[in-house]
C-alpha cells in the first residue's frame, strides 16, 4: 500500500494497555512455549543448513563450469536484483509488516468468532494491493535492465549478457514477496517447517536448471535456475497458507460486524525498507567498483562472500528463534527481560561467528581449494578467493550482531496499532524510527571511501577491506542506538565479554594457521586446522572467562564423567551461564 493514511481493516482488537492506575486489560494467551521453542529452533536449523548446502553446492556448479570470468561476472550483476529482493520482501520489511499483522488477527479470530473472519479480511485488503505492486516492480526492473546494469556495473566488458540474465531474473520479484507474505502468515500461526523449507527448493530449483542447460546455455542457464527456483519457493507455500486460511472457526463472517479497527501504518515499513535496501548497497558498491578490476574480480568477491556467509548462519539462527521472546517482553514493557535476552543473543551470536572467523582466517586457502578448485576454477583463483575471505573475516562479528540488534530495535516501532490506541508519535520517536538507516548510511560512506582508496593499490581486497570497515562503523553506532531506543543495554559488560572472545579467536587463529601449514593436502590441512581452532578457541575462552564458551565447556566435561579438574568460575561481575534453549523455553516469561 502507497498511501500516506492508515488503512483500516474491518477487524476487532485486544483492548489498549491500560493507563497507570486503571485495571488492566486482559491479555491473549501466550504463544506456546516449552519444547515448541526448541522444535521450533531445530527444524528452523535443520532446513537452514539444508538450504545452506544446497546453496553451497550450487556455487560449487557455477565454479566447476564457468569459472570466475567475465561471464560469471554477468550474471552476478543480474543476481544483485533477487539479492535485493530476498532481503527486504523475505527476511524484513515484509516479516516486520505481517507476522504482527496476522497474529492480531489470529488472536481477534479466537476472541469473537461470530464476527467477520479478520484473517481472510486481512488478507483481501492487502494481498491484491501487494501483487499488483510486485508485478509492477518485476515489469519496471525487466524494462529497465540496461539502465540498471550500467548502473551497477558500468565497466562490464559484456553488458548484453548482463542484460539478459537481469530480466530473467527480475522475474524472482513478484513469487519473493509471495513468498514473505505467506511465510509471515503461517509464522503466525505457529507453522515454521514451510517457511523454513523455502530456501530448500530454491535451490533445488536453481541446480536442476543448471545441471540441464549449463552447456546449451551457458551461465544464462544460472538466470534461468534462479527464476524457476524463486517459483517454487512462493509454490511451496501457498497448500499449506489455503489449509490455514479455511481453518477458521466455522461461523466466521455470518455474525455481527466488529466494532473495532485494526490499522496498518504503511509509512512503519519506509525506515525497515529503508534499512535493509542501504545494507544491501554494500554489494552495489563492490560491483561497481570491481567491475573495473580485471575480468574474475567479482567472482572472486562472490564466492569469498558465501563461503564467509556461513559462518554467520548460526548465529543469526539464535536471535531469529529467540526473537518472539524479546518482542513479547518488549510489549509488556518488561525492558530488564528484553535487555538480559539481547545481551545474550549478542554474546552466544559472537562466540559461534568468532569461531567460524577464526577457522576461516586460519584454513581459508584450504578451504577454498577443497570447495571450489576444479574444472574451470584454478590455483590463481583459490589464492585470489583465499586472500579476499581473510580480509571479509574482519566485518563478519560485526554482521553478526547486527543481525542481532535490528530485530528488537524495530521491535519497538509498531507496524500495526489499534485504530482507539491514544498514544501518539512524538518528533524524537520519529527521529529513532530512522536510526538504523541513517548509521547504515554512514557505514556505506566508509565503505566508499575506503574502497576508493584502496582499491587502485589492493584490489579485490581494498573492496573487502572498505566492505569491513563499513559493516564494523554502522554495528558500533547501532550497539548505541539500542541504548537511545530504550533497551538499557549494559555496555561495558557486553564490550567486555566480547573482548574475551576476541581475545580467544586471534589466539585460536595464530595456533590454526600453524596447524594448517604442515599439511600440503587441502582435506588434512583444513581438518588439522579447523581442530586446533575449535580446541583453542574452547580452551582460551574458558580461560579468558568468557561465559559463552565456559558454559557449553563445562557441560561436555560433565557429560564425559565426573570432572578431574577444575575449571575457572566466572569472573567478578560476570553472570552464570546462560540457560540453553530449550530452557529459556520453559522459563515463565518475565523470569
């Protein structure tokens, strides 16, 4: 929706929190808790990682038949579109806009079952209205592919075959918001293993395509994969949406109408959508600055890009289960339970993309040379892939905990409200709303500037480099802006445990490299490597104090039998380990 009003929807509501010194309202029936959180987290990683290697696997086939070459580099530029799409109409904006949306409704359903089902109001108030705007966007980026390819790429040797790839892919823009819209909807209603599986068959799509047509159609036939797999994504989704939408209570819509209004604020999702297009101009830049750079530059950015990613796939996995709980405390306005919840995430999120930056700093050549080299990917590749993943590492933790902060962060800005809510948005809270977008901004200057800079000495990695500095700069100023929002982060406890993990990566790092070097095979030597890492890294953050590592330590101690040592305690000031999460599940909330 484009308008600048509220859009009511014919739909009841809880009533509003009620003022200091008035009864409060009855509140709706928690979510489910207990193990419907821990299953919740293990079919949402299992299908992740599923996804992640099929990801994986598919970079893999691009390597294996064209390479890194100017070819690979055209269609990596087509790629930006369904990059940019996923983001903002998968994993936020439309998330942001819906979940909220649909649960309301879902709790009004329950409430007042004779009056008008506000689930299937919901959705012909706005589903019409999205379609026709993601068919809108798919036709403009098809039409206008040449203007955005010398956009983003103004140095490609090739244009036309960039051309090409982007309008097949701008296909992937109306099924990836299918895709959001539906996933959000049955989050709502408890449902994750769709949602979770979507990844899945995208990328089953994208590799059937390409095992096909690879030779008759070169890397065109990737644009093509990409298109079919985006299809099946919304596909998958739309049984198991229509079994939820028909589950309704069996009077719905004969009754009475509702007396209330449910209200979408379409100006909420311009700061989320804001946010999220500026972050993903970090690869913008590197495009168009690399594009310059001799033919494979951007190849060599790609596949250090996605194989860094998986560090980070854990521990964005924490915060994406734990999220619910951070946002229903937030709403109860119980901040001392949103704050201990985000500190956690921020801490157990750091450990585990730590360990994974340390490993990769220590055994990326080997990594690189067992994944990618073979066919048309060759040693000069593997080094130059090699070189570029070290230098990304360094922005990797500060990615991370992004990922962590902006969920609560917009968390507190409602995208839906009752139409009788009294309270009012005042300047300063408007000014909070843009926040995010505004440091992320700052950090894309740093990132310009920086690649700038040193990219006419370093190339592909003075991209990286800029990459780093600019994700690093925009997570401080976050980290900060936490604390303006409301959620009274203690700082120096959270800096301080992150200093522990620092401390025990650069070790772990030192010590996996050397391991790494006395292999000349690339199996062994990542396998001696990625085991010194692990090992070290348990060792010096058990001994540093760091309670993210000591806690998990101490429990495979105890599950081995009764201990024969001792390990250090935490230290003054420090809290004891954090619960796991199948027992912060249990835990009553507010606890």
């Amino acid at each position: 929706m484009t308008t600048d009003q509220p859009t009511a929807l014919t739909s009841a509501l809880p009533a509003p929190r009620s003022a200091p010194g008035e009864q409060p309202a009855p509140a709706p029936d928690p979510a489910p808790r207990g193990g419907f959180l821990a299953r919740a987290f293990g079919i949402t990683a299992l299908l992740s990682a599923a996804g992640s290697g099929l990801g994986l696997l598919r970079d893999l086939l691009l390597a294996r038949y064209f390479g890194a070459n100017q070819g690979t580099d055209a269609f990596l530029v087509a790629w930006t579109v369904p990059e940019t799409a996923a983001p903002l109409l998968i994993e936020d904006a439309m998330s942001f806009l819906m979940v909220p949306a649909f649960a309301l409704a879902l709790v009004l359903r329950e409430e007042d079952p004779d009056a008008p089902d506000p689930v299937r109001q919901l959705v012909r108030a706005t589903l019409p209205w999205l379609l026709l705007a993601l068919s809108g966007l798919a036709l403009a980026a098809a039409l206008g592919a040449p203007q955005l390819v010398e956009l983003l790429a103004p140095g490609l040797p090739d244009p036309g075959l960039a051309v090409t790839c982007t309008r097949i892919t701008a296909v992937t823009v109306l099924p990836f918001g299918v895709a959001g819209y539906l996933a959000a909807a049955l989050r709502a209603h408890h449902r994750f293993t769709a949602p979770a599986g979507i990844y899945v068959v995208y990328n089953l799509g994208i590799l059937a395509v390409l095992l096909a047509l690879h030779a008759a159609l070169g890397v065109r036939s990737a644009a093509l994969g990409v298109a079919a797999g985006s299809l099946l994504m919304a596909g998958l989704l739309v049984g198991p949406f229509l079994r939820r939408l028909r589950g309704g209570p069996p009077g719905a819509g004969r009754g009475r109408r509702s007396r209330k209004a449910l209200v979408l604020m379409p100006l909420a999702l311009l700061p989320v959508g804001a946010f999220t297009l500026t972050r993903q101009s970090q690869v913008f830049v590197e495009r168009y600055l690399g594009s310059a750079l001799p033919p494979g530059t951007i190849s060599h950015l790609n596949y250090a890009a996605k194989v860094s990613q998986l560090a980070m796939t854990a521990g964005i996995l924490i915060c994406t289960v734990t999220f619910p709980l951070v946002a229903r405390a937030l709403a109860a306005g119980d901040l001392a339970t949103a704050r201990d919840r985000v500190e956690k995430d921020l801490g157990q999120a750091a450990a585990v993309v730590l360990l994974g930056t340390a490993f990769l700093m220590a055994c990326a050549p080997s990594v690189v040379s067992l994944l990618f080299e073979r066919g048309a990917f060759g040693p000069r590749d593997t080094a130059a892939t090699a070189d570029v993943i070290r230098v990304y590492s360094f922005g990797l933790p500060a990615q991370a905990l992004i990922g962590v902060m902006i969920r609560p962060y917009f968390s507190l800005r409602p995208v839906v409200r009752r139409a009788d809510d009294p309270r009012t948005d005042d300047g300063r809270r408007r000014l909070l709303d843009w926040y995010p977008a505004v440091v992320m901004v700052l950090g894309l200057a740093v990132t310009v500037v920086t690649g700038l800079l040193a990219t006419p000495a370093f190339g592909a990695l003075g991209l990286a480099a800029g990459n780093a500095a600019g994700i690093t700069t925009t997570a401080a100023l976050l980290l900060r802006g936490l604390v303006l929002r409301g959620i009274p982060l203690r700082l120096r406890r959270v800096l301080g445990g992150h200093g522990r993990l620092v401390a025990a990566a650069a070790g772990a790092t030192v010590l996996g490299t050397a391991a790494a070097g006395l292999a000349a095979d690339p199996l062994l030597s990542t396998l001696l490597g990625g085991l010194t890492v692990a090992l070290a890294f348990a060792a010096l953050g058990t001994g540093f104090g760091a309670r993210e590592v000591r806690g998990p330590v101490l429990a495979a101690a105890r599950a081995a039998g009764p201990a024969r040592w001792i390990l250090p305690g935490p230290s003054a000031g420090q809290a004891p380990n954090p619960p796991t999460l199948a027992e912060e599940g249990k835990r009553p909330h507010g606890q």
